[in-house]
C-alpha cells in the first residue's frame, strides 16, 4: 500500500480544501463548495465531508454558519519561525528555498540535550537533520532538527529539498504541530554558522532552541535556529 493510499480520505479533502484557501482560490468571505457538491466532486459520503470541514473550522479556516454554509476565513498570515504553522506558511513557498545540509539519518540523542526527553523518545533514537533556508535566493536560516524516531516510516528515504516539514509531517504522518516551547537569545556567529548564513565571524545571529508540541501523545519537535536579522524581522504568534 501506497503512503497515498494510507491517508484518509477526509485529510485528502481537508489538503485540497486547505491548499485553495490559502492560495486564494476561494477568498475570505467567500463559500465553499456545498456539502452535497464537495460530495459529488469528490466521491466522497457526507460524514467524510463533514469530517474534512470539521477539520478546516478547527484550524481557523472557515466558520460554519446555520443557513449560509461555510465561510472561508482570512488564513493566519502574520506568523512565522515563531509560529506553529511554519516558515513556509509565513514567507510564501514562492520566496523561500530549502537546501538539505545533512539529509535525514536516524542516530543516537546528543548529550546533553537542549531539553528534557521522555524515556520514549531516549530509547528510539532521533532523525537528526539540517536545512539552509533562503528567503529571495540569500541565505537567512539554518536550522537542526531532531525528531525522535517513532512511527515514522520511510522518513529518512524522503526529499526535503525545497519542501515543508510541517507539511510532510501532517500530510505523511497525520502530525500536526500545536504549540510548544523556545528560548531565544542574541549571539555572535562562528564557524559554520557564518559560513552558511555567508556573514562575518562575529556578526549577530538570533539563536532559538525549540520544543514543539504535537498531536501525537509524547511526541515532540525539538529544532535549533540559527537567524540572520540583517534584512529581515521574524514575527508571529505562538
């Protein structure tokens, strides 16, 4: 079986559905589809449909109103690498380019570690891999990543270049990020970290260390990033 054909047919419409709001194919303040219409076009019943809108209110994408039908909501906008919807979402995948410095391997949790793991997560190793980010072709992120290794099939053997994580992690896994933790601080910028974000040895970078919560009971995210503000502000809400 396929991943595909893994994922279920309510989070197949929620993508689609999710993909043409935020693209604007369906504006704020606009309606979607009717139900019985979303069921024809897509072969689907009625109680996946529902499930799919469901889905779509929760995130804050439409509103569902009694006698009109569901109403597109504006996508949040103003968020970003502080933001559990991610830098994708924030900065466009138009404007913003990913190069994989080290691809996905599974290895043993560095230590010490940034945060405290549960015994789950020591015992299954992590997906450790890093990611240059470009906003407008200039090297803006450089990001390391550590995911621990729980039903995650086939994850390492994915490409990630110019891809989302977040997306791979819901639309592959059914992992959705809602909230977290992360302490940021200003520091001066050395070795690699220079050299990849193409800035001086000494020069200011923002140092974030991450702890993502998700849907999945006792799993988390953990991410360190190394941000050049030179050119540019992150914001967001969190």
């Amino acid at each position: 079986m396929t991943e595909e054909n893994k994922i279920p047919q309510y989070k197949k419409l929620y993508e689609t559905l999710r993909r043409h709001i935020v693209s604007g194919v369906y504006e704020e303040g606009s309606l979607l589809p009717s139900e019985n219409e979303l069921c024809a076009v897509h072969s689907m019943t009625r109680p996946t449909v529902r499930h799919a809108l469901e889905a779509l209110v929760q995130d804050g994408f439409i509103q569902k109103k009694q006698g009109k039908g569901s109403i597109v909501q504006k996508p949040p906008q103003d968020i970003g690498i502080l933001s559990i919807s991610g830098t994708s979402s924030a900065i466009g995948k138009q404007y913003l380019q990913t190069q994989i410095i080290q691809k996905p391997q599974i290895k043993a949790w560095p230590m010490p570690f940034n945060f405290d793991l549960t015994e789950a997560e020591k015992d299954v190793g992590c997906i450790y891999m890093e990611r240059l980010r470009f906003v407008n072709e200039q090297p803006v992120f450089y990001d390391i990543n550590h995911i621990p290794n729980i039903n995650l099939p086939r994850f390492t053997s994915r490409t990630f270049e110019n891809k989302s994580l977040f997306d791979t992690l819901r639309t592959g896994y059914q992992i959705e990020v809602k909230g977290g933790t992360q302490k940021l601080k200003a520091i001066k910028a050395t070795g690699t970290v220079s050299q990849l974000l193409k800035i001086k040895t000494g020069d200011p970078v923002l140092y974030m260390e991450r702890k993502l919560l998700t849907n999945r009971e006792g799993f988390h995210i953990y991410s360190t990033i190394y941000f050049n503000s030179e050119k540019h502000a992150i914001f967001g809400n969190f």
